[in-house]
C-alpha cells in the first residue's frame, strides 16, 4: 500500500471514529441527560456543603437533597437515590402526562370532566371516596355531578393541592401512560402506582415513591423545555409558579425570587422541589422524613436553601 494510500485510508477511518463517538455522545445524553451533566458538573463548594450536612444531621431527620444549576457548572447531592413515600409531589408527573397528552391530540385543556367522588383501590379494585376532611382544597367536592375543564383540575392539582382533582386526572389520563412518560424522560426515581388516600393500597404498601434524583429530572426538564415542548414546558413552570404553600424552599431565599415549584406533606414527611430562578438558575429538591412539626421541617429545608443562596448571585 502506497504512503498515499494509508493516509486516505488512516483519514477515513479517523472520521468513521469520530462520527461513531458523536453519536455515542448523543446517545449517552438522550439516555441520562441529567447524569451527563452531573458528570461533568463542578460539585458545591466544600465548606457549604459541610455546614448543609451538619445542620441535616443535626435535625435527626431522613433527608434527600439533590441540587444542580441549570448551566451544568455545579451540582451536589445528599442522599439523592435514597426512596421517600412521595406525598404530593407525585402531581408533577401527572401534570407533565397532562400536556403530553395535549400534545398527542388525545386531549385538550379546555376538555371538560365529569366530576365523581367514586375511584377504585389498586389493593383489590374495590370502591373508595375521597373525604374533604383529609384534603387541602374543598370547594371541588361541592362540583360533584357539575364539570371541570382539564386545566382548572391541573391548577388545583398542584397550586393548592387537590387530591380530588388529582384522582380525577389520574384516571382520566391512566398510571400506565404516566409512568411510561417519567421513564422517557429517565426519572425512575419517581414511581407512580396509583392515585391518592386509597387508604386499601396504603396498607398494604404499595405507594407512590420518589428520591430527589427523579424529582430533580423532572423539574430540570421542565426548567429547560424538554418536559413534553418547550411551550408545554413554560405553561408548566407558569402553574408551578402559583404554588400556594411556601413554608420550605422559598423562605431560605431572598424576597422576590422567583420559584417555580410542589411541595408534599404527609404525617412526618414534608417535601420540597422547586426550580429557583436566580441570577444562575438551578433545581432544588428536598426530601425530609421523620420531623413530626412542619414549622421544624419548613426551618430545615430554608436553612439547607440559604447555604446555597450566596453562592448563585440571587436575584432581588
């Protein structure tokens, strides 16, 4: 073989080499693009991170942390793969499910609902109803046999957190279709069963779960317009944005900052998982288990959020 010859062939071979690691790299990225990112993410500044895991283990609480700025610089974890019951932050794959949906043409926003108190357990497919008494939101038991469009549900869903308008949407929109829809965007750390207070179900442990890493994918997908569209994905942060309960996350920032987030609350479990939108934007989410006072909860997760604060510029 000629020196020419082996050139050409050595050239040809370099580019089939680089066209095969470009599209490994693609790959790579649509298969886990948050651990890419993590990967290649500076980890927070090592004094903060000490004074967030001494005050986490001064609280004697279970707590999951994961933590990224939405440029891909920094990102820090606690506990981050560790599984929590996942209380109401559940709704945000159901909301994301929603406006898939709507981008499929199967649905529409302004569809309306019937509204019916009547869901069936996954322990056995019995009947069960919801008791306004264990839910935050009231007014849509007194629209029983009226109708709802999709959206007023989504809104309640997640701004005040309406277990009723939850179920509703759950079975309207089918488990199956919301857990495949969290798998494509790679947040199996969020696993949706069923519905909510199916008290049957409980018992017998088969509940919602989620660790602050699956949480954490989702919101950034969200953050970033990859959640369904980047339309769907601005609508999304836009709901989140009118969150009613603000005890955790947002009280360890400054006034003003704007949060996008959903917050879950059961006996001994509150959580938080927000995108926070400083001068460098980033997703925080908190899990915390075993604090039987919310008011020592909320301090816990505004403390953990002000150790980071200063290191992001917030905005005013």
């Amino acid at each position: 073989m000629s020196r020419g010859v082996l050139l050409v062939v050595l050239f040809v071979a370099g580019v089939l080499s680089l066209g095969f690691w470009a599209q490994e790299s693609y790959l790579l990225s649509a298969i886990s693009p948050a651990a890419v990112a993590s990967a290649q993410a500076f980890s927070l500044d090592s004094k903060v991170a000490a004074r967030i895991q001494e005050r986490i283990e001064k609280s004697g609480a279970d707590v999951g942390v994961d933590f990224l700025t939405l440029d891909g610089r920094t990102a820090w974890s606690y506990h981050a793969e560790d599984t929590f019951h996942a209380a109401s932050t559940m709704k945000i794959p159901v909301m994301i499910e929603l406006f898939h949906q709507v981008q499929q043409g199967k649905l529409k926003l302004d569809d309306s609902l019937p509204i019916r108190n009547e869901f069936h357990s996954l322990a056995d497919g019995s009947t069960f109803t919801l008791d306004p008494k264990d839910d935050s939101e009231t007014d849509l038991y007194q629209a029983v046999e009226q109708t709802r469009t999709l959206s007023q549900l989504c809104e309640l869903m997640i701004t005040v957190s309406s277990n009723f308008a939850t179920n509703l949407l759950i079975q309207k929109l089918g488990v199956e279709n919301i857990r495949a829809t969290v798998h494509f965007l790679h947040a199996d750390g969020m696993s949706v069963l069923r519905g909510v207070e199916d008290n049957k179900a409980f018992q017998i442990g088969l509940n919602n779960t989620t660790n602050a890493q699956g949480l954490a994918v989702l919101l950034e997908a969200i953050a970033k317009g990859q959640a369904v569209d980047a339309e769907a994905s601005r609508e999304m942060v836009e709901i989140l944005e009118r969150q009613k309960f603000n005890e955790g996350i947002p009280t360890g920032l400054p006034a003003g900052t704007q949060v996008a987030h959903k917050t879950g609350e059961l006996t001994k479990l509150h959580h938080d998982a927000a995108i926070v939108y400083a001068k460098r934007p980033f997703v925080l989410v908190i899990l915390v288990r075993g604090l039987a006072d919310i008011k020592d909860s909320s301090a816990l997760m505004a403390d953990i959020t002000r150790q980071k604060a200063p290191c992001f510029s917030m905005a005013s």
